[in-house]
C-alpha cells in the first residue's frame, strides 16, 4: 500500500491506491471521505464514512 502526502493546506489527501482499480484515493477521512477517484461521491455522505471504493462493473 502506497502512502502519499498531498500539498499543505491543500485539504485533501492522496492515501494509498484503490484495491479494485489501483486509483489514487483522495481525502482525508476526517473533514473529506475518503474515495476511489473514478468515484463520483453522493452529497449526503458523511466526510468520516468509511472509504469507498469504486465497482468492478463500473464503466472508467
């Protein structure tokens, strides 16, 4: 698992590669859920959910 910093005070952060797609996960998991990418995030989802990833179906 790959860990990489983003810029300072740039708010979000690159964590470590999505396992499905191998995509740059991006957020911090506190003030921004962390995701996959190819991901497109629902507006409701709270920014300490658990990561998400995106499908093996999903078209990228």
């Amino acid at each position: 698992m790959k860990i990489e910093a983003g810029k300072p005070g740039d708010g979000m952060k690159y964590m470590y590669h999505c396992p499905v797609c191998g995509g740059e996960m991006i957020g911090d998991g506190y003030t921004v859920v962390s995701h996959c990418e190819n991901v497109d995030l629902p507006l409701d989802i709270e920014p300490d959910a658990g990561p998400i990833y995106c499908e093996l179906d999903q078209e990228i």
